[in-house]
C-alpha cells in the first residue's frame, strides 16, 4: 500500500522544497476560491456540476489537502471526477463518512470509503448511497507528489445507482454464521456491493475437489472470491484459497485431503480498491463437492420397513424391494435443489424395461406395503410425471419438477419411481413396485 505524505514520513521536508523547486508546477494560484477548506470541518458544500481552477498544495512538509461535502439521495451514486495532469503533480481522491470517519482521514483500508489513487492523469471515483436515508459524503482531495501544488477540476454528480438495488434470494448471507447452504448447481442472478459481502457454505466430501466459479462483467464491479476450509477459518479470515484477478469472472479449486467431510464456506465479495463501482451481478457455479443435495431414504433391503411378501433386495444395495427382475429399482437426482435454477431431474434405473412409471412426490413420511413395494411418503401428494423406461430400464423426467410439483424454496419434499411390473409374476403378484425414496430440502 502507498504509504500517504511520504516525504514528511521520512522527515525530509527540506529535500522536497528543494525537489519542488527543479519540478515543472501548474501554474497555481495562491488560493482558489474555495479557501480555506483544509480539514473536515471547514469543507465545502458542493452541488452537481463542474468546478474549474481549483488548486491542492503540498509542499516543505505542509500539505493542504481540500475538502468538500456532497449530499447523495437514498438509492444514488456519487461520481467525482477530478481532472489534472499528473506531470504537474499526482494528485489522489478519497470518500468519508463522517458519521464513521470524522476526522475524514486515514488512508488505511476501512478509513475511507472508496478512494481513487492511481499514478496517472485524472481520478475517477464512485460511491453508491444503498440506504433509506441521503447521506453526506466527504471528498478529500490531496496532493500526492512532493510538489507545491496542482491545479484541477472537479466535475461532480449524483444518478440513481445500480447498486441499491434489490438483494438477491441467499440474503441475509452477510457474514460467516449466516452462510448459505449450496450444493452442486448453477445460481444465477446473485448480487453482492460493498459493505454486504456474501458467504455460502457447502460439504466437500474426503477426495473430492471443488470448482467454484464466479462469473460477471469485471468492468461493472471488480469482485474477487475466497474458500475457507471450516467456519472457524473463516471467522479469522483465514481462506485456504482465493482468486483476485482484474479481469472478468473468478476460478478456485480445492481437494480436500482431510481424510473426512468438511464443511467449507466461500466468500464473494466487492474489491474496495474498485473506484467504478461498489457492487455486481454475477453467477455462481459450484461442482465437485461431493455433497448429495438428495437424500436415499427408504430402501427395500428391510432396513426401513418389510417388503410385502419377503421380497427384500440385498441389504445396503440402495434398492426398492425386489421385481421380478430379482432386485429393486433404484432412483437417483441430478442438477441441484435450487428452485431458481429450476434443473433437478429423477432417473430411475433397474426398472422393468419399455414400461410406464410415475414420480410422485409427497410431503411426509410413511412406511406403508403398498403394491409390491414400500410407499414412504404421505399427503399431501403429487403425481409429478409419467416416465417410460427404456431396453435397460431406465428412465429420467423431462419435464420442469419444480413446476409440475408446486416446489416452493425451503420446503422438504419426498420422492419415489412407482413402475409397473406386469406379465403375472410380480414377487406379489400385484404388477407394480416402488423404487427406494429421496429426500430433497429446496434452496431459493
């Protein structure tokens, strides 16, 4: 980090006179006609419009940084432009808060709001008001170089700003203890702007690697990402891994080499070094984790409830009970529980072949022998679609289960393959079976 007033730092005040004295200067007058607004309390009020022959000095150790005060609407952004020659003399631009910062000083991260500190001509810098009230913000000009002065301008104005609009669906995700909880899917459309950074948690099974990616336009808000290995890490700020370029879209990968489960947190936020902007848009995509968003739940094998004629599957195989086929069905999830995203599929599998099935969906638990098999879920119920299976048995849903199955975010729902069995040699002699069951927690 550039380290502010640097010659008086090192007490060398007469090496800058000197140094002032052989550089090229603008042409600045004593004072301009804002004088004197040299500190926080003696700053200026300006409104919207451009602001010429202004002049910032520095020089023999004594820096007269200029400050004015800009009041921003609720849901507006401020743009200042501050318009010199760097040659002249390198002039910075930094945003207070005096309610936070009322000395309006401090160059240190958290000090400012946002700041403009480049090493060429012009600063442009940008601050969004997100709140429900106008709020006053400080601009403090200073002159950087060991020079006397720089003449500038300033081109102030306030729009409404992109950044205060609505939050997305994982809110309030604003610290490491509110983390959202993801599975592997694609999540469009979130959002993050300074000062509301976004955390999301997701279990990562022993071997398996994670790919986080974040995806956004980089011109329109600089965002970076981080992965923690555990919540205790991320409290202390500890990331295993980040991704902090300045170009668009963000990558991490991680293995997780544990010997166990653990539940990791990533971390998406807003650059504050970003002066275009305080906020994004962006997408997030999340592979690899090894976590089921689909829950196996009531299999066949008599673990979870008798078969209605003795026809339990081998035990631990995950099936329904046993077809007459001599083992049981077996159904399974893809894309994720993201209601948003709206991609979950069912795939039944070691069903009858070329034969119609059905997922149904219910809202509780049971254990009932229905059929051949084990219904395992209670009203209220859905008959979601009528599946058919191919030459191997297989089938999958094509048709939108969020829709069809009235899935609202944060409900709990439960699934089975009921498929026929026909021909009169059922196990029951009942011509159709259940697959075992799957539970689904829904995500927004």
């Amino acid at each position: 980090m550039r380290l502010s007033h640097l010659p008086e730092a090192l007490g060398i005040g007469a090496l800058c006179a000197t140094m002032a004295a052989s550089v090229a200067s603008a042409q600045c007058p004593a004072a301009d006609g804002f004088e004197p607004n040299n500190d926080c309390l003696s700053a200026v009020a300006l409104a919207n419009g451009t602001y010429n022959t202004l002049t910032v000095e520095g020089t023999g150790g004594v820096y007269n940084d200029d400050f004015y005060s800009v009041s921003i609407p609720a849901g507006e952004e401020l743009t200042v432009d501050c318009l010199f020659l760097n040659a002249s003399g390198d002039v910075d631009v930094y945003f207070y808060d005096p309610l936070t910062s009322p000395n309006c000083g401090g160059e240190a991260a958290g000090d400012y709001l946002v700041r403009g500190f480049t090493a060429t001509d012009n600063e442009h810098v940008v601050w969004s008001n997100t709140g429900a009230t106008p709020l006053t913000v400080i601009v403090r000009v200073e002159l950087y170089s060991a020079v006397a002065c720089n003449d500038y301008s300033l081109v102030i104005a306030t729009a409404p700003s992109p950044c205060a609009g609505p939050d997305d669906s994982y809110e309030d995700n604003d610290d490491c203890a509110s983390a959202a909880p993801m599975v592997d899917g694609t999540y469009p459309g979130l959002f993050t702007v300074d000062g509301d950074e976004d955390y999301y948690e997701v279990t990562v099974a022993d071997q398996d690697t994670i790919i986080v990616d974040i995806l956004f336009t980089d011109a329109s808000g600089d965002l970076d990402l981080e992965l923690y290995e555990s919540q205790a890490d991320c409290v202390v700020d500890a990331p295993i891994i980040g991704s902090y370029g300045v170009a668009d879209n963000e990558s991490v990968t991680y293995t997780n080499l544990t010997g166990s489960s653990v539940t990791m947190v990533i971390h998406v936020y807003h650059w504050t070094g970003d002066t275009a902007s305080i906020c994004n848009t962006y997408d997030m995509v999340i592979s690899g984790s090894g976590g089921s968003f689909a829950t196996p739940i009531c299999f066949g094998d008599g673990s979870s409830a008798a078969c209605p004629c003795f026809n339990e599957s081998t035990l631990g195989a995950g099936e329904g009970c046993k077809s007459s086929l001599g083992y049981g069905a077996i159904l399974t999830a893809s894309g994720s529980a993201s209601v948003g995203a709206d991609d979950i599929a069912f795939t039944v599998s070691q069903a009858r072949a070329n034969q119609p099935s059905m997922l149904v969906q219910g809202s509780t638990l049971i254990s009932v022998p229905f059929k051949d098999g084990v219904l395992c879920m209670g009203n209220p119920t859905e008959r979601v679609e009528v599946v058919f299976t191919d030459a191997t048995g297989t089938g999958t849903t094509v048709g939108s289960v969020i829709t069809n199955g009235n899935v609202l975010p944060g409900s709990t729902l439960h699934y089975q393959q009921w498929y026929r069995d026909p021909g009169g040699v059922s196990p029951c002699g009942n011509g159709s079976n259940f697959s075992n069951g799957l539970t689904v927690v829904y995500l927004p």
